[in-house]
C-alpha cells in the first residue's frame, strides 16, 4: 500500500466538495487509486459518493489537463486538480484554443514530484508490498525486507528534472508552494547523444524506435496533441503508412516530435505513457534545447500569452544552414 | 519516383531532390537553363508556392522513397514573395535540420539554401556542390521505405 498525504488530501477534498456541492463545477477531474496500490488513475466525479475516491500520492503522475478536451463535451464547467505540468499543459491547450478558460476551475497543487514503480521494484530487488514516505525519505517494504531510499532517486524519469513543480496557472492554490528548480542534468542525454557520430546515433535510434508498437500512447497522453484529426490516420493523403517498419517509425516520431516543436512543455507524459520504454523525451527536449539556443530561452506553457517560437520571427533570425 | 531512381552502369548514382520556391529559386533554376548552364541531372527539382509552404514531412517522404539527399531552396530573407513564408521556414527548417541530425543524418543530408531569381549561376553551383557531397557520402539507406528498396 501507499500512504496518501492524509493532511493534504483532507485540504483538497475540502476545497472540492464544496465547490461540487455548491454547484461551481459539474465534475471534478481528479486521482483515485487503480487496480494496483501503485497506480493512480483519473478520477470522473461528479458527486460527493465519487468524492470519496479521490487520492493523492506520490503516484498521481497521470496529466489531467489532457481529459479536459473530452470531457468539456459533457460538462459546463470543470474543476481540475494541476500540478506544475499539468497547469503548464493547460496553458498550452488554452493558447491552442482547445478549452475555455472560464469554464474551467483549476486547483493547484504543487507537486512533490511522482514516484516510478518500476525504479521502486528494481530498487527493492523484491516484489514490494508497501512504501512509506517521511521528510524526503522511502522506505521500501518487501519480502526482501526493509529497504531505506531518497526520495530524489526514486521519482519518474519526468520528475528528475522538473523546474516548475507548483501550478503557474490557478484559480485556487491548495497548498505551500514548493518554488522553481534548478535542472542542471535536463540536457545530458541530448548532449550525450549529440556527440556521438551520425551513424551510432541512427543506430541507437533504430534501436529504441524498433521497439515501437505504434500504440500511439504517447500521442494520446500528449498535452499538445490536441488536433482532432492527426497525421497518423489522415488519410488523403496518407503520411503514416501501416506497415511496421524502421521506416514508418521513424516517420511517426520525428514529426510527433516535430509538431511538438517550440510547443512542447516537456511533462513527459509521452515517455510515461509508453508501453515500451522509448525514450521520447530526448527528442522532444533536442527540439527545446535548439530552439532556445537558437531563438532566445522559451519555456512552453509558462505564459499563455507569449507567442511560441515558431509561429514568429525576426528578421536577423541566425539559421542552422549556411545563408550565403 | 521509382523512375527516378535510377542506377546506371557503375552501380549507384545518387537522387537529390530540391524543393524549390516559386518566386525566387525555380526562376534561378529557370534562369540557369536559359543561361546555358549545366548542372548535374541527379537533382530532381520540385516546386513549391514558397519555402514556407514546405511541410517537413515532405523531406521524411522524400527519404522514404529512395531520395539520397534534400535540398530546400527559397527565397533570401526579406525577398519573400508573401513577405514573410521565408522567415518563418528559417525557423522551422532550423530546427527541424537539427532534429534530422539528431536522428543520425548526416548533416549533407539535408540542406537550406536562398537563391534569388537572379542568381542562375548560384543555383547551378549549389547543386553542382550538393551533388559532389552526397556522391561523397554514398547511398542514404537510412529511413529507407524497405518496399522501395527493390525498386530500381
């Protein structure tokens, strides 16, 4: 079992319910505990029965802003639970006119960052049974034993390098702000990879890109995946070919890589959500790390009003190709 | 396509396709032919409205089907023919060349060039110096589509 954060949760639940009850919101997106202790899935509620579900842990990974575009079909008004990648999400929908801002209710959570189960697992070198948590320290419980990690070493491979863990957007903040990071390893696996030779780099990627099922999981958890048709089942004309191949999958993850380019919030969810471990966040954070060396230091989602860098430009622009 | 990949008698000769804008780069490549300029045949040129009109998957296709390197050619910056399709493509096409790169291209592979409409003499030269590039490079096999790959 996990233990929630009972003192927090108790402020959340307080918070919502009173805004469910009165009638400012029709549904709470929110967490619930899933089929495994170690999974917080999205919880729908709509009423104070529902209510009670709600959970939060250190297992609430799971990007809520993204379900907004569905569920505003149904529902007048939303109150969602944010933390810092979720609100950065939420701005990237609101500037991509996906949701309405008036008709949705953000509460904001700063976030502690999430746990990885599979990192907790390995780490436990056991099946676990339970994880108790105390002032940045996890203790891990299994058959094996005991076993006594930091908490730092142990989150989601999106939480490592988180930079803004409390909400830039809300309309409530729920509780004390953590304030803003440093990420001083953000880029390490880019450079990594960037100064290896072209063909080793193909190789690693053919490699890691083979993997690919074409679930298009990532492209479902994906705050900027908002189209409502996307290049992958478009079918006049058809860019994404069936057939599994390199080929394809190159295709299929350069240009949801691309289209996430100077857009991307760099929440991971795409690496979370993958079923096979593809390491999607390098190329996503190649597209960022360029565009900021190239067009001035832009963080995706921080402000809604700022303009992406791509859909603008200044006349002395440098360009990675020669101009002469 | 498939015409277009061609082998002649020594084995391999490399396809370059170059996405050239209306206004500025085809004219230059139009400009080169009524000046009697040769350059190589391997450059297989395709128009487009603008450099900006230029989707980026357009490239990846291009790959695909048996192109060995892509040029994109457009306007200078501050000609464009709708003011602002060349400064926008400066930015995409930067970071996409990059992201191509990091993919594992080599950085030959895929280039940017402005050459205006009177420039027949670049445009013969930049076609000429892409070419001798990829024939250094030699066949481009990576991201190739596996069921184009008997097609010769």
């Amino acid at each position: 079992m996990a233990e929630r954060y009972l003192e927090e949760l108790t402020k959340i639940h307080d918070a919502v319910k009173q805004d469910l009850l009165g009638g400012r919101i029709n549904l709470l997106l929110g967490w619930e505990k899933g089929h495994y202790w170690w999974q917080s899935r999205p919880l729908f509620a709509e009423n104070e029965q529902d209510l009670e579900r709600l959970t939060w842990d250190s297992f609430c990974a799971v990007n809520l802003s993204r379900y907004l575009l569905e569920e505003l079909k149904d529902y007048q008004k939303i109150g969602v639970l944010v933390k810092g990648c979720d609100s950065r999400s939420f701005n990237r929908l609101l500037q991509d006119n996906m949701v309405a801002r008036q008709r949705v209710v953000l509460y904001g959570l700063p976030c502690p960052g999430m746990l990885d189960y599979e990192l907790l697992t390995a780490t436990a070198e056991a099946e676990l049974e339970s994880i108790a948590e105390q002032n940045g320290i996890v203790v891990l419980r299994s058959a094996a034993g005991e076993k006594t990690v930091e908490r730092e070493q142990l989150l989601l491979y999106k939480c490592r390098d988180c930079r803004y863990p409390d909400p830039v957007v809300y309309d409530q903040l729920l509780l004390a702000p953590r304030g803003e990071k440093e990420a001083p390893e953000r880029y390490k696996s880019v450079t990594k990879l960037e100064e290896m030779p072209a063909d080793e780099r193909y190789t690693h990627w053919e490699k890691e890109l083979s993997r690919c099922l074409r679930c298009y999981a990532c492209r479902q958890a994906c705050p900027y995946c908002s189209c409502r048709e996307c290049f992958v089942e478009q079918d006049k004309p058809r860019w994404q070919g069936r057939a599994y191949q390199e080929s394809e999958n190159f295709l299929f993850h350069l240009v949801r890589a691309y289209h996430g380019a100077g857009r991307c919030i760099d929440c991971g969810e795409c690496q979370r959500a993958c079923p096979v471990n593809i390491p999607l966040q390098e190329l996503n954070r190649k597209l960022i790390k360029d565009i900021n060396e190239l067009y001035g230091q832009f963080e995706a989602g921080l402000n809604a009003d700022l303009e992406p860098p791509l859909l603008t430009y200044k006349p002395d622009d440098p360009a990675a190709f020669s101009e002469k | 396509m498939s015409t277009a990949l061609n082998n002649n008698a020594d084995g391999w000769d490399p396809l370059i396709v170059a996405f050239c804008c209306n206004w500025c780069s085809y004219a230059g490549g139009d400009l080169a032919g009524t000046s009697r300029m040769s350059y190589p045949a391997n450059v297989k040129v395709i128009r487009v409205p603008c450099s900006g009109r230029l989707n980026p998957m357009f490239v990846l296709r291009a790959f695909q089907r048996g192109a060995d390197g892509v040029l994109v050619a457009g306007c200078h910056p501050g000609d464009c023919h709708y003011s602002t399709g060349n400064y926008h493509s400066r930015r995409r096409l930067s970071s996409f060349k990059r992201l191509v790169e990091f993919a594992g291209f080599e950085p030959e592979r895929f280039e940017v060039r402005w050459i205006s409409s009177s420039e027949g003499d670049k445009f013969a030269e930049e076609m000429e110096a892409i070419t001798g590039k990829i024939k250094a490079l030699g066949p481009n096999r990576k991201m190739r589509d596996a069921r184009w790959q008997n097609v010769t």
